[in-house]
C-alpha cells in the first residue's frame, strides 16, 4: 500500500456541482456571489488538509442563464481573497491560452504566488466554442490542433518570462544603492509564430519559480500538450479500465518527452454523493436529478459535445453523431459522452441525468466507507494519484468528505494529516524548478561588480 501520497483537489463550482444544486434546500444560491462562502469552502478544504482548490473559468456565458446559476468571480481575484483566509492549501485557477497573452498571465500567477507565499496553481486551457470567440472579435473559433500550437508557445514564452529573473538577482543593497544585479534579469527576446515578446516579466522570481502547471484536455493534442507540459492532470474517466488506460497512456507519454513518469500527477474528477447508508446517498441523487431542467440540460449537452439535439427524442437512444475528427470542441469530452451513451444504451433522457451530476465526471453515491472504498481501489491499482472532488452541494457535501471520508483515508494511511510542506509544489511532491539562466549570468554593470566585491 502506497503511504501518505494520495492527492486530492476540491473543485469548487458555486453551490455544488450537480447542475441543479441550487434548487436543492441545502444551498443558497445567492452565496455564489458571496466571496465569503468560497472562503469557508477553502478553509474546509485546508481543515481537511487537502493539496489545493480549484476554480474553473470560461470566457462566455455558460449553458442557459434561464434555468442555472450564472454568477462567476474571475478566479484569480477570487483566489487572492481566498490567500488571506487560508495558510497552507494551494490555489489553482484557470486561464485561457486561447484568449489571453502570455505577459498579462504570466504577471497574474506570479503576483498569486507571491502573494500566497507559493500555494499558485495555473489550469491551462485552449478554450472551445464559437461562442467564447464571439466576445473576442472573431465568428468561429481557431481550429483545435491549432489551439494546442498556440498553447504550446504561450507554455514557451511565459516560463521564460518567470525565469527572466534569477533566484539572487535581487541584492537589495542600500550602502551602494543597488537594488538587483541586471546580468541577473533577462530579456527573453521571443518571436515566433504567435507572439513576439522582449521581457523581462516586470516581476521578481515567485516562491515556487513558477506556479503548478495544471491541464485538463485527454484528446491527442491535449495529451501531447500534458506529456510536456502539465505537472497534473485533471481528467474525466467513467470506468476504472479506462482510467487504468489513461493513467498508463498518458505516464509513457510523459516519460518519452524526456521527463519522470513521478513529475505528473493524474487525479480524475469524483462527484462523491454522500449519505449515512446507501439508500440515503441514492435518495439525494434521486432529488437532485429530479431538479434537473431539461431544456437547460439539453443545451448545456450541446455546448459540451458541439452537436445540437434540441429536437431529438428524449426517450429515444442517441442519433448517429459525427466522427470526433470533425468536432473543433472539447474532442476528449465528445468522446467520454459518447462512449458512455453506447456502452450503457442510455436515452437522450438518461444520459442528460447521468451528465447532471458531473457533466462526464463519475458520480458515486454512497457511504463514506463505499466513497473511500474506491478511492483507495483506484489509487491502489494504477488508475490514478489522487482526485478531484467535485462536492455536488456546496458547503454542506464538502464538510461531509473532509469529516467523513478524509478520516478513513487517513486511517487506511492513505492521506496526510497534516501539511508537511509551504508550497503547493511541495503538497504535490514536485520540486522547485531552476530558472533556465541560472549559471549564465556575467556579472558586467559597474554598479553590479560593486557591490558584489
């Protein structure tokens, strides 16, 4: 049995995952507004000593504002109010690669990471939909193998900004009047095919070097992306055979790009039903789903799979759908629903409530021994290193993980009891990355030489 290094992320969402949570008489809905309700959702996490939080992000209005929850913080504000409120858990907000510039994100994590002392965390996205597109001057959106393109020159152009400054360029001496050694702060003198930048980030080296690199995509492109970049994978996967395949795949992949299989750690997302006893669990996902809206289902099924079946049958077995080749969407999603409707034979009905909990995401329902029951089969046997815990009522589903399931992990000595380490790199077990112009430096500036004699 593996000692003290299962990973687990809550993934908070407004007052739950499940789509229908805010109808649900456990939540509020108006404390998705409240920065305070993510702040006691980050001081839960922390009690229950877990590695980070998480927000996810878009750049457009998600599914139908008629029938769900609108309300979002853009979450590195949020984040950097939830800094002040917690000490320990790490911090990690998405970002888009595919609508933004990598010097105005690059500045944005780092300020994070300072600010929190090292506990920053980047999810990199590309950005699906025509729709996100449409609030940046364009009709359509880029093509998907070209998003990845782009994606991996803006992971290029924004680690060489956080290494523009080295470690001891800084020398704060105020005898000679000099704040920091310039041979020690680079330009990074980029220019490629889509961006052109001189640098230095005009912010000193974070705590960790650079925030924990975070992704999400499991088509091809998204997995060549990870096997180069990511430092952990959140991914969706509905059996333990297919996440044994991914968790496998995807560990080659990070070896053959010349990294350790250790350096990248897969936590697939888990919307953990609790109840005392099982009918308990399955009679709160029974009322949840009997809050679902179909119409709003619908269209929250068409943005994620990029097919319209507004006018499909409910009660009739899934259309035909198009070879995922010809998807420019989320492709890896596309597939996981698609796989999930043909496996099991689910009308258009059935796979809108099997989706409602976690949108392609497993959801259990269960005791808290049933709940770490799997988490413990899959961590075990090389399915994953941890989870995404995706608490489908907020608080109240995340108090019942951290006061009913985290002590039988720990029990089972699976799970930390207490922080070992200050930085979310550290929780993770990853190490500070050294600047890439560490050892290049000459000192050359007279002011320099000064002060270093």
């Amino acid at each position: 049995m593996v000692d003290g290094t299962l990973h687990l992320n809550a993934f908070l969402m407004g007052v739950g995952h499940h789509e229908a949570a805010w109808r649900h008489p456990r939540t509020d809905p108006t404390a998705a507004d409240d920065v305070a309700h993510f702040q006691n959702l980050a001081r839960i996490a922390e009690r229950g000593t877990f590695d980070s939080v998480f927000l996810a992000d878009g750049v457009q209005i998600f599914g139908d504002v008629r029938h769900s929850l609108a309300g979002r913080f853009e979450p590195l504000t949020l984040l950097t109010a939830l800094a002040t409120v917690t000490e320990h858990i790490g911090l990690i907000a998405t970002a888009s690669t595919g609508f933004s510039e990598p010097n105005n994100l690059a500045r944005l994590f780092a300020s994070l990471d300072h600010i929190s002392r090292g506990r920053a965390g980047w999810n990199i996205v590309t950005t699906a939909g025509d729709r996100a597109a449409q609030n940046f001057n364009r009709d359509v959106n880029t093509e998907h193998a070209e998003r990845y393109r782009r994606a991996d020159e803006f992971l290029d152009v924004t680690t060489a900004l956080w290494d523009s400054w080295e470690d001891d360029a800084l020398l704060v001496d105020k005898e000679s009047g000099v704040y920091a050694d310039d041979a020690r702060v680079h330009e990074i003198n980029h220019r490629g095919r889509f961006f052109a930048v001189r640098g230095p980030l005009n912010s000193v080296r974070s705590p960790q070097g650079r925030p924990l690199l975070v992704q999400a995509g499991s088509s091809e492109d998204g997995k060549a992306f990870a096997a180069r970049w990511a430092e952990a994978v959140f991914t969706a996967q509905q059996t333990h055979e297919e996440a044994i395949a991914f968790y496998a795949d995807l560990k080659r992949r990070v070896v053959h790009s010349g990294r350790s299989a250790e350096q990248v750690k897969v936590l697939p997302g888990v919307v953990p039903v609790l109840g005392g006893t099982e009918a308990q669990a399955r009679r709160l996902a029974g009322e949840l789903d009997e809050l679902i809206v179909p119409t709003r289902a619908l269209r929250q099924l068409t943005e994620m799979i990029g097919v319209d079946l507004s006018d499909h049958p409910l009660d009739q077995p899934l259309p035909e759908l198009p070879p995922v080749a010809a998807i420019n969407g989320a492709k890896s999603r596309f597939e996981l629903v698609r796989d999930l409707a043909v496996r099991e034979r689910l009308t258009l009905r059935q796979l809108l409530g099997r989706l409602g909990g976690g949108r392609g995401h497993q959801v259990l329902a269960g005791t808290p021994e049933q709940i770490a029951d799997h988490i413990e089969h899959w961590f075990t046997t090389g399915a994953a290193d941890g989870f995404n815990v995706m608490s489908p009522l907020l608080p109240s589903g995340l108090e019942e993980f951290v006061d009913h399931v985290v002590p039988l992990l720990r029990k089972r000595n699976l799970f930390r009891t207490e922080y070992t380490g200050a930085t979310l790199r550290e929780h993770y077990g990853l190490p500070r990355p050294a600047s890439r112009y560490a050892g290049q430096s000459v000192i050359s500036s007279p002011t320099a030489r000064s002060a270093m004699a």
